[in-house]
C-alpha cells in the first residue's frame, strides 16, 4: 500500500473490542441482535429456539475466499477476502445465495466455526494478498464476529474490515461496530412496505433500512480512497434494480441524496435475474428490461447523486470472460 492506513478497531484497546463482544454475546440469550427481535435463546443450541435466522451460538461459514466481483474500489489487485455468513435474518424470495441463505429443511447455511477458526479465516486472507475482510450477511452474528477480532487483532490482522448487509440491522447492534468498521456496503432493497412484506417478509424494512444506512454514514461518513483507488473508509451504497420497482428506486435515491448526501457512492445494479422463488413473485419472474435501468439511471441522476457506480456488473463481466 502507497499509505499508511490503521484500520479502525486496531485504534480501539483489545479490552474495548473484547467488551462489545461480551454484550453482543449476552445478547443472544433473547436475541435482539435485529429488527425481529425473536427473543429466542440462541445459546441453548436448541433449532426451535434460535430464531428467523435459524443460527445458534456460533456463526455458520458458507464459504471464504479471495473474491473479484464487488465493487472495484473493493477488490485492488489481491480481491476482497470475502466470508459468506449462511443463513440471514431477512427472507428475501429473490435471493441470488437462496441455497445459502434459506438452506431447506434438515439443512443448514454451512459450517459452525467458533472464534478462533472464524479469525482464522480472516488471518488466511490477508496471508493470500486480500485487501480487506469482507464480511457478507452478518447482522445476525455481530457477537461472534467481534469475539473473532479479539483473536485476530491479537494475531496481527491488519485489513480494512467491510460489513457487508442488506441494511435490515439495529441502531443498537450498528453501535457495537461504531469504531470498529471502516466500510459499510449496504444495500437497500425497497421502498414500499407492502412490497417489503411481500418479498424480503419483512414490512418494516423500509424504515429499519433507513435509519440503518443513517447511522452508517454517522459512523464513516461519506466513502474515502486511497492513492490506489482502493476503499478505505466510508458508506457504499448497493441498489439492484428490480423489475417493475422504478418507484421503489426513485424514493431510494432521493433519500440517498437528500437525507445522507449527495456524494454518497451508489453502485446501481442492473444483474437482477429471478433465482429462489422468485418464479412465484410477479413481476420479479422475469429479468430486468435494458429499458428500466437506463430509467434508473436517470432517476439517480435527477436525484442529485453525484457518484454513481452504474458500469460495475459491465467491469465485472469482462474482468471474469477477459472481453
């Protein structure tokens, strides 16, 4: 790296990264870790008793790696050390990691690991050159993600650390990570209620959303690169378009613009194709017409948001085929 950069929770004391870990793990006798609180006793390692997430004391690992599809600000030269968390506290219908995500019955969303396995990970990562942790659903295990930076603050972890959500998180689990989170990548899904409740089974999620991202931007504020081009600190806003959603994207950047700033970094997303039960879900059954982005496009600019990412899925395609 051309700068000297000090991720954030190696500027907290270990005791103070080991506290919040001890709430967070309090916590999970009656979970409220998010907007459900289901109160379940996520510690008694009973399934009828953990909860939407269906996640007891020790979180689920899907899959870890270097990964070269995020946003380029986030992959550099070495990728991002992406770690999929299985299982998720929203129940997205469309959702592109349905398998991992809402595992079926007599399933789960991957494998157990406990705080030193989990710091491993992120130790390994940074070992193969990543250029920041990359921590992919992980509102419902906050707790045990912080007991995992004790252990790998210890070990000599180093990377900037991105949580990566769908922005169904609580102010209160969102304050456990103020300081310690260098990039919120956060993604708002939809506007409307109705539309919440009908395909993310969750009708407060708008406004959870909202104060979310809000206390995001509090935190980091607006996103920062380095001399390299790489992220650093700051909120990076993800938008994917959904077909027959254009008032849903309308509000969104609106809000983006005049409720959290204008320069926000807002990746508009054009991929959407149906996955999970989306076949169910008229008019998400079908992939997303050229015409509706181009729209989105404009809707974003109308808005007054200066830093739009609309060409990512285009680098993406051709960092993958080498077009």
């Amino acid at each position: 790296m051309s700068e000297k950069f000090e991720p954030a929770y190696r500027q907290l004391p270990v005791a103070e990264l080991a506290r919040r870990a001890a709430v967070g793990h309090e916590r999970l006798r009656a979970c409220d870790l998010c907007p459900r609180r289901c109160g379940g006793d996520r510690l008694a390692g009973q399934p009828a008793k953990i909860g939407f997430c269906r996640t007891g004391g020790m979180a689920q690992v899907a899959s870890y790696g270097p990964h070269f599809g995020e946003e380029e600000p986030l992959v550099g030269r070495g990728g991002s050390g992406t770690i999929f968390f299985g299982n998720c506290n929203l129940g997205c219908v469309f959702c592109q990691n349905y398998d991992i995500s809402h595992p079926h019955a007599g399933q789960d969303g991957g494998m157990a690991v406990d705080a030193a396995a989990l710091a491993g990970m992120m130790l390994e990562l940074q070992e193969q050159g990543c250029v920041n942790i990359n921590l992919v659903t992980p509102s419902h295990v906050v707790p045990q993600i912080l007991a995992a930076l004790v252990e790998a603050r210890r070990q000599g972890l180093q990377l900037p650390l991105v949580y990566n959500t769908g922005s169904y998180d609580s102010l209160a689990t969102l304050q456990l990570l103020a300081g310690v989170v260098d990039i919120y990548l956060a993604d708002f899904k939809y506007w409307r209620p109705s539309e919440a409740k009908r395909l993310l089974r969750a009708e407060d999620y708008p406004q959870r959303a909202r104060e979310a991202i809000k206390e995001m931007h509090r935190q980091v504020g607006d996103l920062k690169l380095d001399g390299q081009g790489l992220a650093r600190r700051g909120l990076l806003l993800r938008h994917l378009v959904m077909p027959g959603g254009l008032a849903d994207s309308e509000a969104i950047f609106r809000f983006l613009a005049e409720d959290i700033s204008p320069h926000t970094y807002t990746n508009i997303m054009e991929q959407y194709h149906p996955a999970g039960q989306a076949h169910k879900f008229p008019p998400i059954d079908r992939p997303l017409d050229r015409a509706e982005y181009q729209q989105a496009l404009e809707l974003a600019s109308q808005a007054g948001l200066k830093r739009l990412d609309e060409r990512g899925a285009e680098r993406l395609m051709r960092r993958l085929f080498r077009l």
